[in-house]
C-alpha cells in the first residue's frame, strides 16, 4: 500500500493491490474521492483484460473511467461505470473476500481479493451475471472454497 498523495487535479491518490487468485496482482492507482469509516469511493481509470460486452454493446474497456465504491466488511464492490465522453453506461460489481481497512484511514486498505464472479446492472435495470465460467472452474480447483453465501442469498437470474 502506498500512501496517498496528489494528482494533478488536486485529488489524493490511494494505491492499493487487487488480486485475483491463484497469482494476479495488479496495483491499482485511483483518485480518492472520500473516506469514512464504512465506505472508501474512489475513481480510476479501466483498463480489463477484455472488453465487457452487454447484449452486444461494448460497456466496458480500457480507457473509460469509474467510480468504485468499497463498503467495509462487505464481499463486493460497485462500480458505476463512464465512457470517456462521459456517458454513464452502467453498474459493474465484482464478488470479493470482504473488504477491510482501519477506521477511516484508506491508506490501510487490505489487498482486495477478487471472487471470479462479477455482475454487469444496465442504467434500465437489468443485469447479467459474468464470469460464472471461471468460477466454476476456480471452484473445480478449489480456488474459491472460502466463498461464503449467506443464507438469505438470492442466486437468481429472474431479472435478465
């Protein structure tokens, strides 16, 4: 973790690590746009491996930009997702360990731990679970065998 500092904006940054297990590491360098005790949001510019697509429309790549928000104890995140002409085009949210830090100091912020499945939320509500390929295979290799469903979880897609 690297302390925060400023941009060029005047905003502070936060470098924190998102890892994707078995071994993927990446270092992510974001504008921190506000911390609390329960709740760091923060704006980075994306770059995926691939891009997202959503009924055949590109909703995701490298270049667009969002703004995160990481809830403290809470397996997930949420992003809300910008064009680079600043087009909202939607929530993305990715299954995680839960997310920890102390009190409201971002710079603590622990290496978040990144689940496999992720789920894309249109602006008109509907949404498409992504990735459950490599979650079953990470589940296969055991990978995923500290993922916790809580018992009030609602797994269905009724909404597609």
């Amino acid at each position: 973790m690297e302390p925060a500092n400023e941009n060029r904006r005047g905003l502070s940054r936060l470098t924190f690590d998102f890892i994707r297990p078995p071994g993927r590491r990446v270092s992510m360098r974001s504008d921190l746009l506000q911390a609390t005790n329960n709740m760091i949001v923060v704006a980075t510019d994306l770059a995926p491996s691939k891009p997202v697509e959503y009924l055949g429309e590109i909703v995701m790549d490298a270049g667009y930009r969002a703004v995160w928000f990481l809830f403290k104890d809470q397996p997930y995140d949420i992003g809300r997702v910008y064009r680079p002409d600043g087009t909202w085009m939607g929530y993305y949210a990715d299954v995680l360990e839960p997310v920890r830090w102390d009190g409201s100091d971002p710079t603590t912020l622990e290496p978040i731990i990144d689940l496999f499945l992720d789920l894309w939320i249109a602006p008109d509500g509907r949404f498409e679970v992504l990735d459950e390929d490599e979650f079953e295979e990470a589940g296969v290799r055991g990978r995923a065998s500290r993922l916790r469903w809580s018992k009030n979880s609602d797994r269905s897609r009724s909404n597609r």
